[in-house]
C-alpha cells in the first residue's frame, strides 16, 4: 500500500507539472519565454517540449504502453536532467533549480514504485 500512495503521489506531482509547463511552453506565456531565453535556448523550443510533455504525460497515465511508459520516463528524466544542468552551469540558484531538481524526483520516484502491470517484463533467456 505504501509504494502505491508513493507512485500515485509522485505520478501525480510529475504530470500536473509537466502537463502545467508543456501547456505554458506551448502557448508560450511571458514567463517561461523569459526562462527558456535566459537559459540560451531558441524559442521554437518549447513547441517541442511542449508536445513532447503532454504526450509524455499521457503515456505515463493510461494503462498498458509499457513500453511507450519506459520511453516517457526516460524522457523526462532527460529533460529535467538537462533543464537542471543548463541551470547550474548558468550559476542559477534557488527557485529556478527547484522545478527541474524536484520533477527529477518525481521521475525517478514515479519510475521506480511503479505497479507490475505497468513494467516492462524482461526475461532472460
């Protein structure tokens, strides 16, 4: 019970964020026009990222897919990844590492006490 709370939480605080900024990033509100130019990225960008995002978000939460649900873990772990090191590398401190630092958690979280019925079943052979 307490890994489905955890996956359920996490997932949960992964897609309302993804799905929130992939929105933001496709509509191309003020703010994340700012974050995406301070951080040296093209504009044309968030389009992308946008899309991928929503998608992302919508291939975590239905059932079956699983492999698409590895793909989209892995893509979002590099994305966070990536939106934290160009962060850091830039000096950026506190509010504009926290997104990206604790989406990663999410991920990572929501990837690991995932339910068998959403895994990929490897097999030896």
């Amino acid at each position: 019970m307490r890994n489905k709370i955890i996956y359920w939480l996490s997932t949960a605080l992964l897609s309302f964020g993804m799905l929130g900024s992939g929105i933001s990033q496709i509509l191309h509100v003020k703010e994340m026009n700012e974050l995406i130019a301070h951080v040296g990225y093209p504009l044309y960008f968030m389009y992308i990222i946008g899309v991928w995002k929503i998608l992302g978000v919508i291939a975590i939460l239905i059932p079956n897919f699983k492999l698409l649900k590895e793909w989209a873990y892995a893509g979002f772990f590099f994305l966070m990844t990536g939106a934290l090191i160009s962060h850091l590398i830039l000096g950026d401190g506190g509010n504009a590492i926290f997104g990206p630092l604790f989406q990663t958690i999410f991920v990572i979280l929501s990837w690991y006490f995932r339910p068998a019925d959403r895994k990929l079943n490897y097999t030896s052979n």
